[in-house]
C-alpha cells in the first residue's frame, strides 16, 4: 500500500469520526488497522494519532470485564 493510499483512508476515516459517533467501535478498529499498515510500512505514525488510539485503547477496554 502506498503511503498516498494510507493518507487517503486516514483522511475518509477521520471525516468518518466527525460525522457518525454511533460507528466508533468500527472506527476503532478501522484506525487500528490503519496504524499497523503504516507500522508494517515503516511509515512514521504521526503523535495526534498515536494519541488518538491510546484513547481509543483505553475507551473500549474499559468496557471489558476483566
């Protein structure tokens, strides 16, 4: 995947978070993947979405029992 590509899809998910809250567990798990395409890459991960899944992270574990 290039990195045009990866851009391309942050930038539809990120509009995607804007407009429908009530899909943010398939956001989550969207931008997961995201991440570690860019990862996989070697594509540096910018630190305002590093953020963002660190939040995201502790969001929907807090929901896990456990």
């Amino acid at each position: 995947m290039e990195r045009e590509d990866l851009e391309a899809e942050l930038s539809i998910l990120l509009t995607e978070m804007e407009g429908e809250p009530e899909d943010a567990h398939e956001i989550y798990l969207r931008l997961k993947q995201l991440i570690g395409n860019m990862r996989a890459f070697g594509l540096a991960v910018p630190e305002d979405l590093e953020r963002l899944e660190r939040e995201m992270d502790a969001e929907f574990s807090a929901g896990k029992p456990g």
